[in-house]
C-alpha cells in the first residue's frame, strides 16, 4: 500500500518535470575556415560528451555566416545523432544590431534574424523546446545583449510577426536584474552571461553586474561553475565557450591558425583546453540526474606556465573599468596554483610534484574530487598521478612551469594550459 503511494506521487513528478539541456556557446564568426567535416568532428565530441546543441552565436554583419550556418547543419544531418543547433543573435559582436526583418525588395542571404528563423528554424536539427505550459515546441533561440532592439520580440513585435512564435531566451544582462523584470513579457527564459567573479574572489550563484583587454579569474572556476550549477538546477546550461579563442575562453580543438585573431595567437601557442571536456558528460549526468560510469580514474589539471607577476601585464588589467569594475594588476586577481580534479572509481591518493618533488598528496574519494596547489618558488614539468595501495594506477605530466614569461613578446600568459587522463 505504502509503495502503491510512493508511486502514484513519484511517476506525475517525474511526467512532468522539465527535461533539462546543456548547451555550447559556439561563435560562428570564430570558425570562418570551418568545413562540414570540421563541424561534424566539433559536432561529435560535443555529442560525446553529452552536450544537447551548440548555440550558434551569428554576428551582423558578416558575409561569412551564411556559409559557414550552411554546414553546421549540413553536419548536423549528416551524422543522424539527436545533436541540435539554435541561434544566438549577436547584437554586439558584428558592429550593428541585427535586423528584424529583410528588406522587401532586396533581401539577400543572411540579413535579418527573421531570414535565419524562416531558412532553420524547421530545420530537422533545429533546437525546439516546450515548458509545462506550451503543448507546442517552438524554435528556441537567444541573443547576446540587443537591449536597444527588444521590441523586435514582443509578442506581436516584427520578428514573431514574420516567422511565428519562438521559444526565446535572451541575455540582456546589460539590463541588470531589474530592467530584465519589465521586459519578461517578450521572453520565455533568461541568459546570463555573468559567470565570472569581480576581482580575487570566488564567483558564487547570486546575480551582479556583467562583466577587452582584461582578465577575469578563472582558476578553480571550471569546477566551481558546475557545483553551482547543480546547487541553483536551472531548466538550462551554457558553456561559455566551445570556440572563442580570442578571448581566451573554450574548451573547443582549434582546427586552423587562421581561426585565431591575429594578436592572441601568441596567447594560444601549445595550449589546449580540450581536456576540459572530460569530466563533461560526469557533470552534465549530476545536473540532469542521470547516470553515469566512470570508466576509468580521471584527473583534469590546469595552471598558467608562469606566475602571474613573472612577465609585464602588457596593458592587461584584472577587471575593467569598461564594466564599471574596480581594476587591479592580474597578479593581485589570480593565484599562482595548479587546480586539480580527480573523478575516482573508488578511493585513492592524488599526487602531485614539480620538477620531481611532490608538492602535494590529497586522500581522493569516490566520484569528484578538487583541489588547487600553489606553486610558489617551484619550476620543472608537473606531474599528476594516481595511486592505490601504494601502486600508481595512472599518471601524466604537463608541460614545465618557468620562472619567467614563457612568451617571446615579454608578456605574461594569463591563459592556462589543461591536460588530464
Ligand atoms: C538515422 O537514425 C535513425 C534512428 O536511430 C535510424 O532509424 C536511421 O536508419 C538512421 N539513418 C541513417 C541514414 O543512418
Ligand atoms: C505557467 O503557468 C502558470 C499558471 O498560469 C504561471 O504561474 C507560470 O508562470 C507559467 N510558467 C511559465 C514558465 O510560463
Ligand atoms: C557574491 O559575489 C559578489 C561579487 O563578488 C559579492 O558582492 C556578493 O556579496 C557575493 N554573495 C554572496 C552570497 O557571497
Ligand atoms: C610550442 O611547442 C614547440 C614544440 O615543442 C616549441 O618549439 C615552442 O617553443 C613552443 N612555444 C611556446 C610559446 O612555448
Ligand atoms: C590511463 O589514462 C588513459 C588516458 O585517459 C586511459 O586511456 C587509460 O585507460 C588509463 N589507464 C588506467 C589503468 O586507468
């Protein structure tokens, strides 16, 4: 009787609750020398590790976009998976706001918002979705920033006029909490680009301002990012992002140079992020509630190859005064340290060393583990390992930490190198 009732108020619970997605913030002007080859690969790893669709950030203008929406779901088709791709209209990143509509009589490929939803948003890969309260799925889409064209999605606004109704999730966090709030009418959900912490602190899960040439700490964040994620259990997650390598934030391959700006290649030299997506699909199975197995002991750790203060800042603050921060030297912002995580099978120790000497040794326990270490005075490749009953049970080094800039210019690389096993 009693588990006659526990069922009866378990199975409309579970009916009814939202499936819950993750998606990847992909900056198609980013991937300009792309190919349908190339987006089936990013397609599959995304696939791989659980992701659910990318969101394509499309900037105006760029006559390149077209092309390049083209084969991302001429990928998308050819690999038959259930990944998707939805819109994210980037108001800022192309120099003009989108528009809403084409021109009439001389509309040409890609020149409005209203032209993208028309040619995909029916699209077999297209990203629909429903809440509770909608029985009907509808094209979702996102924006970043355009909060001086918010009109255009009102519900009986010029882009809704032409191509129908569209599940819509914006960021306009230059709007702050408040100015949000008056305008939910023309939304269905709410992007928030803020996930880095202001100065040297950790970012939590309550809202502030939103935060180019400036850093904002990362360090222990990856891993924080997605504790907060479980904790706060929004419908929706974006990683931000699978491409953008300029600015330094991705977890991505890089397939071609000419992807990458001139100016922050030197940045990028030798350091991939890739391995960040290892402990993805762990993360996204403890947000969604779903299983997952660890097949086999992983570790992730990253680290800047030098301290912070060993090269000249070249200009580079921590924060900006162009977000209304209070700017700082990074190396007030950042810590010297080399974050660590182990995702375990079963208890076991977690070293790491420096040059050969072991700077530390944590008593890891079943599933996720974290750690950071600083690195001090120490230099020399650094080595992870794993080991059980005093057995290594895997290992890996990464490349050396110096005492100087690691870069020809005399810079500081702020940007962390990422291995794992
Ligand atoms: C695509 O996937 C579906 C469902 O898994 C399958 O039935 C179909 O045969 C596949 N088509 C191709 C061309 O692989
Ligand atoms: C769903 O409908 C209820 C009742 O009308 C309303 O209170 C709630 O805000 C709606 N939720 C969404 C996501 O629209
Ligand atoms: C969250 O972080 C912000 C910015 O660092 C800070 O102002 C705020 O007090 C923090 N909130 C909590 C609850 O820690
Ligand atoms: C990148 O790696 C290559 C090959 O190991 C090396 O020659 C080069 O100096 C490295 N570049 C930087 C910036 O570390
Ligand atoms: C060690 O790590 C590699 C790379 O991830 C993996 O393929 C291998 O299975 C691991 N070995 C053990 C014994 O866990």
């Amino acid at each position: 009787m009693k588990l006659s009732l526990i069922f009866s108020s378990l199975i409309p619970v579970t009916l009814i609750a939202a499936q819950k997605y993750v998606f990847a913030h992909v900056v198609v002007g980013t991937a300009s020398a792309h190919t349908v080859s190339t987006w089936a690969n990013d397609i599959a790893l995304a696939s791989a590790a659980r992701i659910d669709a990318f969101a394509l950030n499309i900037a105006y203008p760029d006559p390149n976009i077209p092309t390049q929406v083209s084969n991302a779901f001429a990928a998308a088709a050819s690999l038959n998976s259930t990944f998707k791709l939805f819109f994210s209209f980037d108001y800022l990143g192309g120099g003009q706001a989108w528009p809403a509509t084409s021109p009439s009589q001389s509309s040409q490929d890609g020149d409005s918002v209203a032209w993208y939803l028309q040619k995909y948003g029916s699209n077999p890969a297209y990203f629909q979705y429903s809440d509770k309260n909608t029985s009907t799925s509808k094209p979702f889409v996102s924006t970043f920033e355009g909060v001086d064209n918010i009109n255009d999605w009102a519900p009986n606004g010029a882009i809704r006029s032409a191509v129908g109704d569209v599940y819509f999730v914006p960021n306009w966090g230059s709007l702050g909490t408040s100015g949000i709030s008056t305008n939910l009418n023309n939304m269905q959900g709410f992007f928030s680009w803020d996930m880095w912490p202001n100065g040297a602190n950790d970012m939590n899960s309550s809202s502030g301002g939103d935060g180019k040439k400036w850093i904002w700490r990362g360090d222990d964040l990856w891993h924080e990012r997605w504790q907060q994620v479980v904790e706060v259990n929004p419908d929706f997650v974006e990683i931000v992002t699978w491409n953008d390598f300029a600015e330094g934030h991705f977890i991505g391959p890089v397939y071609s140079p000419s992807e990458i700006a001139v100016g922050s290649d030197v940045y990028l030299q030798n350091i991939t992020h890739q391995s960040w997506l290892s402990f993805v699909p762990y993360y996204i199975s403890l947000y969604k509630g779903t299983s997952y197995y660890i097949p086999h002991d992983m570790t992730q750790f990253w680290y800047r190859l030098a301290p912070a203060a060993a090269g000249d800042s070249c200009g580079v603050t921590g924060n900006t005064a162009a977000q209304q921060q209070t700017e700082m030297p990074p190396a007030q912002m950042i810590k010297d340290a080399i974050f660590f995580s182990a995702l375990l099978q079963s208890a076991a120790q977690v070293q790491l060393s420096i040059g050969g000497q072991v700077v530390a040794t944590e008593n890891g326990v079943q599933g996720i583990n974290h750690w950071s270490q600083e690195f001090g005075q120490n230099v020399g490749a650094v080595e992870l390992s794993v080991s059980r009953g005093g057995q290594v049970v895997n290992s890996t080094t990464g490349p050396p930490i110096t005492s100087n800039s690691i870069l020809a210019n005399g810079c500081s690389n702020y940007n962390a190198w990422v291995g794992g096993f």
